[in-house]
C-alpha cells in the first residue's frame, strides 16, 4: 500500500484521537481464538497459511540479508523478483519480466534541519525526513507558511495552485499542508514561486509515530530539498518564522524495474482474470505484511489454482514501484492493447491482508468501474455467510488496483489495514487496540515476520479462495 499521494490520510482516521502506539502481532498461540470458519475449508486454509508462512519468513530473510528492504532498485527486490518467480515456474506457470522505467532513489545521508535562533536540531525521521524524489542541497533562508491557518480546524493546504505563491518572498522555505493534489504539484509550483525548500507538515506524523517517506513520484523537475515533517514541527515553524538550515543529500539515477506475469500455457482462450499484489517493500522497511503478505497469498492461490484449474483462465501479476507511485502496474495495462484491455475481465488486488490490529475490508471505490461492485459482494456474501465482520472500504486507487480503474476493469480486493488508527467502535467489533494503527510497523523496519497476524491471514485467504473459484468457475 502506497502513502496517500495527496491529503485524504485523515479520512480512516479522523474519528479517533488518542495517540497512536505500536501494536504488534499477537504470538501465534493467540491464533486459537479464531472463530469457527466454514467447517470444511478449515483444513484447506490451515495448510495454506503453513506454505504462506513459509514464503513470508523467506520474503523476511531476502530482506534481513539485503540491508531490510526490497524497495524496487534494491538486491532485496531482486531477490524477491527470483524467489516468485521459481516458485511459479516450479507450479508450471510461464513467467515473463514486465518491464518499466523508474528513477532510483537514495539518500545519502541523514538530513540535517536546524533553527538557529534559537538554536535547535530537528531529526531526521523523527521531526523531519526527505520525501522520495526530494532534491539536495544547502539551504539557510527564512521559514514562509502558505495557507498554513493555525486558528483553522481544516487542515487542508494550500499550493495546488501557482496563485497560492504569489506573496512568497523569493529564497525562502515555503512550509505547506498536504493540499487536494499531488505532493508533487505542491513542491513543483513552490519551486517555480522561488522557494528555496519545501517543508510539508503532515496531520498524520507526530513525534510519537515518526515521519514516513511519502513519494513525489518521479525525480523529474524537483530540483530543491522537499522535506515531510510531523505537525507538531510544522505548527512551531510557522509560529516562530525563524530561519532555518538545511542540508539534504539525496540523488536518483534512472533504472529499469521489473514487475511479473505469469500464466498457464495451457490456459483456455477467452477473458482473463487478473490477480495481483505488489512485490516491492519501502526503502525503510522488509515490508512483510506490505506486502509480503499479498505476494505469498497469491503465491498460494496460484498453487491451489494449478492443482484444481489447471486451464483456468487467469494471469497473476507481481508488481514493481508500487510503494514509489503505482509504476509496474501503470506501466502494465498502459502497454496493453484495446483488444488486450477488454480481454482482462477483472483485477483482483490484495495489499496488506495480515495486519496486526486488523480491520476487514472489502474494497469497494467509488471510482471503480461497473462490475466491481460483484466482485465487491462475493467477499461481502462470503463473510456474512461465515459470520465474519468486515466494512467495505473505499481506498481512493490507493494501491494498483488503481491502474486497472483507470482503464475501465472491474476490480475488487481485501485489505486489513495500514497506517489508520483503529476506532473504539471498531475495537469493538474486531478486537485489537483503539487509537492504534491497524499496522502500527507501516512503512518501518519493524514489519518483519512478527507483524504478521495469523487469525486474520487465515481468514483473508478463506475469502479470497472462494472469490477466486467463484470467479473462474462462474
Ligand atoms: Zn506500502
């Protein structure tokens, strides 16, 4: 699951208001608390969840190895991008590399941000961080809030618009909210303004929680230091209005990243179904859960396919640069033919279905074109029938599902939660903690193979099994 690309993280989250901790997975023995699930699939999905484990703990050990990440550029990618596509190989899959450009970045060093009257460092990763994409360089100018309203309660920023600058002295840093529009387009008209630097304070980061690395997509045209912050910074720099000092060491070179697709040979000709999930982590973290999680699911979906369906007519897709902006999968279907479009019945996604203090979701988008909403109730039909809770969910293309929307397929998915903070209504019908994130190891080191849930994976996998069949049977 990719960060929010513009302001719309606090929609999942706005209910609640107690700071969010760090929840993780309970030890496995708190797995027999599973509600009772349809009798005769239980056997069946405690032997997928062993085989999903077991992919799990090697997706943990390609990271541990690789500096903990398989970010899209990296050995651990790599590694991964092996591991798959044996396994479908070895399940009698044909599997081809995808490929599509992307620009590789890095930081070089930890990003120094300091006040200097009075003095005072702000940390990287704490307070401050660079976004992917930010630029480099040395800044040392005075801190110009845009839009930034501390008597307002709405805490939507200003700089879509290039007019939002007009007043903004030129070398300064501008300090901006995450506005309706891509982070990008902020830090884009900002340095078209003049700006010398971006800071972006973000609701969602506190001192408690951290700063992510949300993405500006591309490296093109960003030229000047772009820097996340928790609020609590945002709020004191636009008080205070000092000057500040920053130095950001960061580069990108262009590198070609490969997503895979695999398919049966002997598939009958006809509409194809689409499953898919993304194989790459973040750069900060092994990305376990996201979405590890995914992959070794489908890993087992595609086995349980072959042993059953072995003509089914279905292509499983593992993506590249989701994490950095939906790239594998947008280079994907925009490289397919009309004729190839239409022949994609439907995409389903799944990003994130073992999360540590869960909430079951249905995707269900509003954007999503005619026909999801069936996908949408065969995972609705099937948990009402097990007397599952769940929520339908409406994830705004949050992951590459998104890609597919755009180009007309119906799509449908499962997702248990990421960064948003589970309610005390929700603590109610799904356990777990209120005012926790649903995966308090989002985007962080720490999503390794303990932030898996057990409980919810097996139920996620029950699901989709039946969509999955009811899909190529129908
Ligand atoms: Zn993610």
């Amino acid at each position: 699951m990719v960060g929010w690309l513009l302001a719309g993280s606090m929609l999942a989250g706005a209910c609640t208001a107690s700071s969010p901790e760090v929840e993780r997975a309970a030890p496995s023995g708190a797995s027999e608390a599973t509600p009772a699930t349809e009798a005769s699939s239980q056997p069946a999905a405690q032997g997928s969840v062993g085989r999903i484990l077991e992919h799990l703990e090697a997706l943990d050990r390609i990271a541990q190895r690789n500096g903990g990440t398989r970010a899209v550029g990296s050995e651990g990618y790599d590694e991964s991008v092996a591991y798959v596509s044996r396994h479908m190989r070895q399940l009698g899959y044909s599997v081809v590399s995808d490929r599509f450009d992307f620009d590789y970045f890095e930081q070089l060093s930890p990003t120094r941000v300091e006040r200097l009257k009075p003095r005072k460092a702000y940390v990287d990763g704490r307070d401050v961080r660079a976004m992917v994409y930010s630029g480099a360089g040395r800044v040392s100018a005075p801190v110009e809030p845009v839009g930034f309203d501390l008597r307002s309660n709405d805490h939507t920023g200003a700089g879509c618009s290039s007019d939002d600058f007009s007043d903004l002295p030129t070398g300064s840093i501008a300090l901006l909210r995450p506005g309706p529009c891509y982070y990008r387009d902020q830090v884009v008209n900002a340095q078209e303004a003049g700006a010398a630097a971006v800071i972006l304070a973000f609701p969602e980061f506190t001192r408690a929680t951290g700063v992510l690395r949300p993405t500006l997509l591309s490296g093109a045209g960003i030229e000047i230091p772009a820097l996340a912050a928790t609020d609590g910074t945002g709020v004191e720099l636009a008080r205070s209005r000092t000057r500040l000092r920053i130095t950001a060491r960061t580069r990108y070179s262009p590198l070609r990243g490969v997503s895979l697709i695999a398919e049966r040979r002997e598939a009958r000709a006809g509409d194809v179904l689409m499953v898919g999930g993304h194989l790459d982590s973040v750069m900060d973290g092994p990305g376990i859960n996201d979405n590890g999680s995914g992959i070794a699911t489908i890993l087992e979906m595609a086995r349980a396919v072959a042993a059953k369906e072995p003509d089914a007519p279905v292509r499983f897709a593992f993506w590249g640069g989701e994490e950095i902006g939906l790239l594998g999968s947008t280079a994907y279907v925009e490289s397919l033919s009309s004729q190839q479009t239409t022949s994609i019945e439907a995409y389903l996604n799944f990003d994130m279905v073992a999360s540590p203090n869960f909430v079951r979701y249905v995707y269900e988008d509003e954007i999503a074109p005619a026909g999801s909403d069936e996908i949408t109730d065969l995972f609705t039909r099937y948990f009402n029938r097990q007397d599952i809770e769940f929520k339908t969910i409406d994830l705004g293309g949050r992951s590459d599902h998104g890609a597919f929307i755009e180009q007309g397929i119906p799509v449908g998915g499962l997702f248990t939660g990421a960064e948003m903070l589970k309610s005390r209504r929700q603590r109610k019908d799904y356990g777990g903690r209120a005012g926790a994130s649903m995966d308090g190891c989002y985007h962080r080191p720490c999503d390794d193979i303990d932030n898996i849930n057990q409980k919810v994976l097996r139920e996620m996998v029950g699901a989709i099994r039946h969509a999955l069949f009811a899909l190529l049977t129908r």
